[in-house]
C-alpha cells in the first residue's frame, strides 16, 4: 500500500487482508504515512516522552496534537469498519478508541512478557456469518523502521482462536512461536488482542523503536478506561469525538441511538 493523505476516503479492507486477519490475528499495511506527519509525530513522541513540559497541557498525550489524526487515519478506518463494527451512522464510527500509549524505546530496553487479552466474552475474536468480529484490537504506528527479529512487537499466529490453553512453554518468547516482522517507517499494525504476543527487547543500534499504540473496540463493549480529558477530546472534529462516546447502544427512553458525542455521553 502507498502512502495516504489524511483527508483521503477511508480505504476499504480487502478480501486477502480479511484472509490474512482470520488466518494470523494480525494484519501489518507498510508505509501509509505522509512524511511531514510523520516527522510531526516523531517529534510529538520525543517531547512527549522527554521534554512533556514543552508542550501545552492538553497535548501531553498519545491521542493528542498530530497524534489525534491516527485515531482514524483512513489506512485503519475501513479495516476497522470490518473487523470491529460499520458504522452506525454518518456522522459516528462504529468503533471506539478506548486507551492509548507512546513507546520510546532504546536499544537494549524490553516491554511486557508475552500475553493476550480477552479470549472470551464479547471482547474476543469471533467470526460469524462470514463476519469478522475482533472485540478489542491493538492498532500500532511505528514511527521507526523495526528489522526482522530486532525488536516490534511479535505475535502467536493463530493465537487469537486457539481451542486449547497455550501451554506454559509458550508463555515465555520463543522465536519459533512468535512471528516476528520488518517494516518501513510510516507503518501500521493491526493486531487482535486475543493473540498472545511480546514485548521483546529493542535490539537496533540505529535508532530508537517510536510507536503509538492505540487500542479500539465496539461502541457496545469496554476493557480499559480512557482517562483522557474532555479538552482534548474537543479539539477534534465532531466525527473524531465519536470514537469516544460513551458505552451503550440504545436510550428506549430518549429513543435515540448512541451515535453521537456530547458532555454526557463520554466514555468513563
């Protein structure tokens, strides 16, 4: 995929993306990022992480600054739209971006051991009627080139709709297990996180590992809690507010639908 303009259509998934998604649990789009958002949003991270008192309170955060244009960049929106839920209307996503975080990570530096999330409930992988549903799914920015087995984020292929507990081996980064994977700057990677996955040490002696991890789920369900203040959540388009409405379907008393944005229907 090339690179694409933030106010381009949203791009819809293919039929081998779906392939690939149901086949692995993860699906990785290289270099779709216009290359002075991307400065801008290595720099963000950089003062974010170091310097956070450089920036204005409300953009000392992941969703925040030109940081707020990923969470519905059109290269992940259309995919989103598949794999978590359409949208309910045309002024509202059917997803909800529900937490957020900024990796800078040295040469050297490691994450979390391996682990999933849900892997039951309505936060879990499920296909029905040829219909993906990925509860709760991990969207990552690198802002780096990551190498192949030097760092990233591996993942258990398959994981995500497992019949049997993973056993205690596989609880700890095998090579053989995890999948690892190379990309370009400017990429993106999609993953659902009922697959186990790692993360490993950053091995690369040529620069940091910058990322942005954003995770979504349905407007119906929730794990995390946002924790993101309302006066950052209003510097964004109306649209863009969707994806942090609150967590309901239906008001029977209202008769209204939760496709809308407002100071009492924030997620909490």
């Amino acid at each position: 995929m090339s690179v694409i303009p933030v106010n381009a259509e949203p791009v819809p998934m293919t039929a081998e993306q779906k392939f690939v998604f149901d086949l692995k649990g993860w699906l990785l789009v290289p270099g779709v990022l216009e290359p002075d958002l991307l400065e801008a949003l290595r720099e963000h991270l950089y003062k974010l992480k170091q310097e956070p008192e450089s920036l204005p309170p409300y953009e000392r955060y992941s969703l925040a600054g030109p940081a707020q244009e990923l969470i519905d960049h059109p290269a992940v929106v259309g995919i989103l739209r598949e794999i978590i839920a359409p949208d309910p209307s045309p002024d509202a996503y059917g997803f909800r971006c529900e937490s957020s975080f900024a990796m800078l990570r040295a040469k050297g530096q490691a994450g979390s051991p391996p682990h999933c999330g849900p892997i039951v409930g309505p936060l879990a992988y499920r296909v029905l009627n040829g219909r993906i549903w990925s509860g709760l799914t991990r969207v990552v920015w690198e802002l780096s080139e990551v190498k192949k087995d030097k760092g990233g984020t591996p993942i258990m292929s398959g994981s995500h709709k497992s019949n049997f507990p993973v056993p205690e081996a596989y609880r700890e980064y095998d090579p053989a297990m995890y999948e690892s994977y190379a990309c370009p700057p400017a990429s993106v990677l999609i993953f659902s996180e009922s697959c186990w996955h790692y993360g490993v040490e950053w091995k690369d002696s040529t620069g940091d590992r910058l990322a942005i991890f954003n995770c979504y789920s349905s407007y119906l369900t929730q794990w995390h809690k946002m924790n993101l203040p309302a006066e950052v959540i209003e510097r964004m388009p109306a649209k863009r507010q969707t994806a942090f409405r609150g967590v309901w379907g239906h008001n029977f008393h209202e008769g209204r639908h939760n496709d809308y944005y407002a100071d009492d229907n924030q997620a909490l």
